[in-house]
C-alpha cells in the first residue's frame, strides 16, 4: 500500500503537481486514528488498520502521527494549506455559505457528523479555491480533492452538476484516489514505461478483496449467540490477516451468508488458513534439519570409517614394528648364545690345557721351577678347597657357568641399549643356563620357547641348533 501511494505521488509530482492537506483534514486524521487506537484489537478495521496487521507500520508510529499529524505531514514532503471556511469573503460566492449547507444536509453516508462537516468542508474549500476555474482535464483544474470514498466522489460532482456550478463535460472538485492514479499514469506512463506500476495494482486489488466490518460483525455475533466461548478465538483469529483472507473469500465479502449452521465452520477455516503457515513452516523446518542430520550423520560416518581406517593403519604400523624389535632381539640373543659358546670352548679348552701342563709337570717336573706354574697352582689349589668346602656345606657354587650367566647378561644388555630395545625386553622373560638365553615356556602358553609372541599372533623364531651344548 505504501509503495502504491508513494508510486502515485511522484508521479503527480513529476507532472508539476503539490500536495497539500487542509487543517480540517488533519483534525480528520487525528479523530479517526485515536478512534481506531481506543479500540480492542479485535474491534478495529480500516486502510490504517490493515497495514498494522500486514506489519507495514508500527502501532508506535500510529501514536505518534494521532498526536500531531501536522508534523508527520510535513516530515512526509506534504505541507498544510491554512484555509477555513470562515477565511476570505471574496472567495465564498463560488460556493456559499448556504450552499455549503445544502451539501451537508445531503451527506448520508457515515454515522459520525464530525466526518460529514469534514466532507462538505473540503469540497466548499476546493471550489473557493478554483475561483470557478473548471477544465475537462484534470491538471488544468488547478485544485483537485482526492478521495477513497467513491459516494462523496460521486454525490459531490452530482451536487455541483444539480447546482450548475461545472458542466457535464468538466473534471468535479472531488476524484477518487483510482481516478488519478489512472490519469497519471497515463501522463507519465505513455512513452515511458508501459506497465502499470505493480505496487499499485496489488494496493489496489488488496482494497477490492479487503475483507468488510459487516462480515466480521455478523460472524461475531453469530458466535455470540451460538457458541459465547469460542469469541474470544475469534477476536484472536481475526487479528490474523491470513485469518481475515480466508474469512473474505469463505463469505465472498458479503455478511448476508453468514449463518448460525456455517459460523462454526467459518471459525475453524479461519483457524486452519492461521495454522496452515505455520504448519508449512514448521514442516519445512523439520525437513531441513533431518537433511541436516542426514548430513552430518553422513559425515560423522565418513570420519568414523575414516578413523577406523587410520587406526587399522596404526595398528598394522605397530604391529609391524614390534615383530621388528622382537626379530631384532631374537638375533641379538642368538649372537650372544654364540659368543658366549665361544668364550666357554676357550675356558674350556683352557682348564684342559692346564691339567695337561699338571700331568706332565707332575711325571717330569718340568716347570717346578716356574713361578707362574707355581700361581698357577696355587690358584688351582684354592679353587679346590673352596668347592671342597660348599660341598660340605651344601652352599651353592660360583664357577664357571655362573661367570657365563653374569657375561651372557651384561652382553645382552649392552647390545640392548646400543639400539634402544633395553626397555623391550624384561629378564623375567628369558632364562641363562651356562651362558645360553633361552625364552622361558610359561611366558606365553600357546607358543614353545622358540617363539616370539607378537601383538597379532604368534611368529616362529627358528633356534640356534648352530650352539653345541
């Protein structure tokens, strides 16, 4: 609706035209809106009204315009056009004290009289004004009072006619609001742009399909009668402009089809067209976030089987690295199994050497005089009388296969930390018997001691059958 207007006006003012309001008028404006703000929601109708429904304007700027709509007039580019009815003489004998009378005595239309003066007003004003200057065309009239109300329309071109005050053929002081408009796009519109501006035609259809006062008060006191508890629905509803739309084209805008046998009907069409937005709405929603939820459970089910994935590969990673370690450590006992056999063949083969340099020193004498024969034997003595000695005793032995334990130990353990796998290996697991590391059958029940158990099973470890015990 604004936009249509506002479409209108400068138009108009492209054409030359200013717009100005008389002061009348304005008290008009602040009458009729501080009536429609007194009222109950439910109670209120009117162009005003229906834009604050359609929420085109706040009911907070209606305040304020109802309380000085001169302001608002001139902040709008509309200034006010000081003129009564009791202001200049000269001009009253274009439309007479009386005839003004006259005219209001015709006015029929409206309940309220402050509406019908205000009416008679403004067309005594407009024809002083033209100074009885009439033209065919509009724009050469020099004053024109545009209206919405098609009866003061056309009862004021009637009286002017009746009175001889235009003729036939001349433009009347009073044109409705869709006649000017029409001309001015004519004016404006032919050369220029071909299309009636849409705004305006959707205003106009909006004011042909607005839904009638009357129709609301039949359904209501429909609805008193038969069913009291439901009115208070009903005030709600109508506050609703989908409501009031679908009531308009239920009752075709006419309250002679309003019933008691269809007022109920006529409620809950109107509660349905309420509801049926929102329900759309609401639908719309809940498809929109299942998508969203379809979404992002398609999405956390990639990551998922992405994580899984990354997982297996970890796994797969560590896996593999520990069957590396416990290979590598599998060869570092083996190579020390085999050094140390070394170590104990040279011992050996040593202790033999000696007793052999015994038994001939012993049958010739031959190294009697040798003072490393001599320590030699000493030492050989006092290792005697000590296991002689832990025998008697019953005490545990320290020799030779204890001094391989201790070396098998200390060679592992530096090859250990040389490449470090010291921390990947733990001696409860290993057993050393005369220098030979072998792995203990109780560490894994379901493997022999030549296997190596790993994180995804179990892996063969061929034994060092190279070692002669």
């Amino acid at each position: 609706m604004q936009e249509g207007v506002r479409t209108v006006l400068n138009s108009l003012r492209s054409l030359g035209c200013s717009i100005v309001v008389f002061p009348t008028t304005c008290t008009e404006m602040q009458n009729n809106l501080s009536s429609m703000l007194n009222l109950p929601p439910p109670k209120r109708h009117g162009y005003t009204h229906e834009a604050m429904r359609k929420g085109e304007v706040m009911e907070a700027y209606i305040q304020v315009v109802a309380r000085n709509p001169e302001k608002a007039l001139e902040a709008a580019g509309i200034r006010i056009k000081s003129m009564t009815l009791g202001q200049f003489p000269n001009l009253q004998r274009f439309f007479s004290s009386e005839q003004y009378e006259d005219f209001l005595s015709t006015i029929t239309w409206g309940n309220d009289v402050a509406a019908r003066e205000h009416d008679a007003t403004c067309l005594a004003l407009l024809m002083r004004l033209r100074e009885g200057k009439h033209n065919r065309d509009l724009f050469r009239c020099g004053f024109v009072f545009v209206t919405r109300n098609t009866t003061f329309a056309n009862r004021s071109r009637g009286y002017c006619l009746q009175s001889r005050l235009i003729n036939p053929v001349q433009e009347g002081p009073v044109v409705h609001q869709r006649e000017l408009a029409t001309i001015a796009w004519l004016r404006t519109g032919l050369g220029a742009a071909l299309d009636i501006p849409r705004t305006h035609l959707i205003a106009t259809c909006d004011r042909v399909l607005r839904l009638r006062f009357e129709v609301q008060e039949a359904v209501a006191a429909t609805l008193a009668q038969m069913t009291p508890e439901k009115i208070e629905q009903f005030d709600l509803l109508i506050q609703d402009q989908r409501s009031i739309r679908k009531l308009a084209d239920e009752t075709l805008n006419d309250e002679r089809v309003v019933t008691s046998e269809n007022a109920e009907l006529l409620l809950e069409a109107m509660r349905q067209a309420t509801i049926a937005e929102e329900k759309e709405k609401l639908q719309q929603e809940f498809l929109d976030q299942r998508a969203r939820d379809r979404r992002a459970l398609i999405a956390a089910t990639k990551a998922l089987h992405e994580r899984d994935a990354t997982l297996d590969e970890l796994r797969a990673e560590r896996a593999e690295h520990k069957v590396r370690e416990r290979r590598m450590i599998e060869r570092l006992v083996q190579k020390t199994n085999r050094h140390v056999w070394w170590v104990e063949i040279a011992v050996t083969g040593l202790l033999i050497v000696l007793g052999l340099l015994a038994i001939i020193d012993f049958a010739t004498g031959w190294l009697k005089g040798s003072l490393l024969w001599q320590i030699i034997a000493a030492l050989a003595g006092l290792a005697g009388l000590y296991h002689l000695i832990a025998h008697l005793l019953q005490r545990p032995l320290v020799g030779v296969s204890n001094a391989l334990d201790w070396l098998a130990r200390r060679i592992l353990t530096w090859r250990l930390r040389r490449r470090d796998l010291e921390d990947r290996l733990s001696f409860s697991q290993i057993d050393i018997k005369r220098g030979q590391i072998e792995w203990k059958a109780g560490r894994d029940a379901h493997v022999p001691p030549t296997q190596l158990p790993t994180l995804g099973g179990s892996r063969d470890v061929k034994p060092n059958n190279s070692a002669p015990r």
